[in-house]
C-alpha cells in the first residue's frame, strides 16, 4: 500500500515567497529568464542558473557544484528556513480561470515506485535520468515535486479543507495570476490519520514528474549500495510530491503540426486517409472535435472532420483506444513517414490549450502542411494505460496543475 510521510521542509521565509518562487527553468524564454535573474536577487532561478554571473556556459558537474553554492548562500543568508518538526503542506492553488487544485505536498517511497505502486504511464530518457541523478547527488535537494493523482477520497477532502479554513502560512500571487496558498501542518493526530488515509490506497499515479521519479530511483539506488548502515528510511529512499484528488486534475491535449505531405499530394493524402476515416471538408467552418476517436484537421485553408472507421482499426488495450496512439496507427507513422516521434524535426506539439485557430494561422504562413487537433485523454484512460503497465506516446498530455519551485525543498 502507498507510503507517505512527513518531513521538515526548507522554505523561504514568508515575506520573499513571491520573489523566490519560479516556473521550471525552461518555461522562460532567454529574454525573460535574464530579466528575471537580473532584477530578482531572490529568485530560485539565481540557484538553479548560476552561470548567470559568468561570461561562459557551464555544463555538468561544475555547474552542479555552482548550484549547491548559491543554494547554501540562500541559506546562509536566511532567506530560506528549515521547520523543527516533520510537517505535511496542504497546498491550494487557484489559478487564472479559477480552478481550484487543493492537495499535499509530502515525501512518498522510493520502493513504492519501484514495486508500482506509484504507476508510470510515459517512458523515460535513460541518458535525462542519469544526468538528473548526478543533479540531485550533487545538489543535495530537490525544489520541485513530481504530481502524482490520487483516488477522490471524503476524509481526506475534509481534513483538507478543515485545515484550509485557517490562515495559510504563504499566500502570493504570480504574474500568471495564479494564486499560491500554503498550510504547514504538524499536528500528530492530523499527520497520523492522512498517513494511515494513504496507506489503505492501493496505487498512487504519476500525473507529470516521470523524469524526476525515475532519477530519485536511481539516486537512491546508488546511495544505497554507498551506505553499508542502510535502513531504508534515509531521507534519499523519499521523494517530493505533490497529491491531488484525480476530480482536480486538469488534463489537455497536444496537437500535432506537421511540415510536409511526406512526398504526398493534397489529393493522395487525402485518398490514403480515406482508407480508415470517413472524412467531411468543412471548408471555412472551424471544427472542434467532440467524441472520442474523432479528429480535426485543418489543411490548404479547410477544415475537415476525420471519423475513424472502426472496423479498420484493431483495438487489443487501453493503449490502442487513446485517440493519440490511434492519430501515430493511422496516420503519422504510415502516411506521413513519422516513426520517431520524440526526435524526428518534421512534427511539433502544440498543447491543447492553444486552439485550431492558432494551427490554422502556422499553417497558412507555410511554416507546416497540416495540423490535427483531438480530445485530450480522461483520467481514467491514464489509469488504465498505467495499470496495464504500457506508455502513451510522447505529448500525449499537458497536465495542469504546473508547480513553482523553490516553494518547499527537500533535503536528502
């Protein structure tokens, strides 16, 4: 059953949280990154891009190094504090269409992750893990947790909003308009009964995090095999998460723009289509697809709607039933020659937050040829692709939501 536990979180103080917290480091352009790094002395991005301040880039070890310098200066600067007490963080936040997401950061277990508990449904870059292992070793921490989605359970939700009724220990809002809440919450009885909550759960899924799970794994992996006194309860056999009900989490699409035909003419590719989808030009009325295994697309100034003819497509899993694994079956891999989906240059993925509008505008440039839009996968179609241990196609999903770092940190 899927461990949880507590643990003493290093934090900013309170009146620099809206300064220290930032988006991933590649959420920001260049331009905005500098600007941030230029007029925030306190924000995180100062410790995770410390090669700010030199005139050269600095990769791999070195850089590591750098980091965990201008890290234990935060701290030596006591713009960070670390609580006395093991504590749970109730965290809300309300973002710009005001969506609620309300749940806990907490360390859960690395073993529960290797024995799946926590369920995986995308596969992972050995050569990031590695890179990102070596990260952490060096670092010393984590500032980011990985979301993971639990089933909606009553006593948990009461016990979160019971203690979200008191005054939140950091509230601030980002120029996104997000607004970020967070309680620290120590209190025995409390700790005790989500502990117990989480430990009749039989599976935990990973929403957005898997490189960061799989490197924790591995750093603990080595740790282990380093500390002839292992216990298991060192603090490396842990991780930063982030749960929430499966009811808050926010699930898009991500589209598929592609740059060419693959040698095909308008009317070959549309007769190669043809063969498993009954297709209907819309001409200038834009479509939006509402059904499962129904698509947009949006091609030489026209919309068409593509409806897969089921008999011509065999579906054996619950891999097979997501509209994206059926778009890479049917049609990017055999029609238009996309077999590499995480490295070939001709195909981008613009999330689903961004509309036909936006695909028919990169088309009509000429930058691409034609461009797909579709349903985003349910909650329940990722649980079961999890629980059937396969993996979704690369961009499969934009999960919100999308988390700060620097908010709480964890010590190793």
């Amino acid at each position: 059953m899927a461990k949880i536990i507590p643990f003493k979180a290093v934090r900013p103080t309170r009146d620099k949280i809206g300064l220290v917290a930032c988006r991933a480091y590649q959420d920001y352009s260049i331009e905005k990154r500098n600007a941030r790094l230029r007029d925030n002395p306190y924000s995180f991005l100062q410790i995770i891009n410390p090669g700010y301040k030199y005139d050269k880039k600095i990769t791999g070890n070195r850089r590591f190094n750098l980091v965990r310098n201008r890290y234990l200066e935060f701290k030596e600067d006591g713009n960070f504090i670390q609580d006395k007490k093991p504590s749970y963080y109730f965290y809300k936040i309300i973002n710009r269409e005001k969506f609620e997401f309300n749940g806990i950061i907490a360390a859960t277990s690395i073993s529960d992750y290797k024995n799946g508990i926590i369920k995986k449904h995308e596969n992972t870059l050995e050569e990031r893990e590695i890179l990102f292992r070596d990260y952490l070793n060096t670092v010393g921490f984590n500032a980011e947790p990985v979301l993971l989605t639990y089933p909606d359970n009553d006593e948990l939700k009461f016990i979160i909003e019971s203690v979200m009724e008191s005054r939140a220990e950091y509230e601030f809002t980002t120029t996104h308009r997000d607004t970020h809440y967070l309680w620290k919450v120590d209190d025995e009885e409390i700790v005790k009964t989500v502990s117990t909550i989480f430990s009749e759960m039989k599976s935990l899924y990973i929403a957005d995090g898997h490189h960061r799970s799989a490197s924790s794994f591995l750093l603990a992996k080595k740790l282990k095999e380093e500390n002839p006194e292992h216990t298991g309860e060192e603090a490396y056999n842990y991780c930063m998460s982030y749960l929430i009900p499966e009811k808050d989490l926010k699930i898009y699409g991500f589209n598929r723009l592609l740059k060419d035909l693959n040698g095909l003419s308008k009317e070959e590719f549309l007769f190669a289509l043809d063969e498993v989808f009954r297709i209907e030009n819309r001409g200038n009325n834009y479509y939006k697809p509402s059904k499962k295994h129904h698509f947009s697309m949006y091609l030489d100034g026209d919309y068409y709607s593509l409806y897969l003819r089921k008999f011509e497509y065999e579906i054996n899993n619950a891999l097979d039933t997501l509209d994206v694994q059926i778009l890479y079956d049917a049609i990017l891999k055999p029609i238009l020659g996309i077999k590499d989906l995480r490295n070939d240059n001709r195909i981008e993925y613009p999330h689903g937050k961004t509309d036909m509008a936006h695909i028919k505008s990169m088309i009509d440039s000429g930058e691409y040829a034609v461009g797909f839009s579709l349903l985003p996968i349910t909650t329940e179609e990722l649980k079961n692709v999890a629980d059937e241990g396969l993996t979704m196609p690369p961009k499969s999903t934009f999960i919100e939501p999308k988390l700060r770092s620097g908010i709480t940190i964890y010590e190793f």
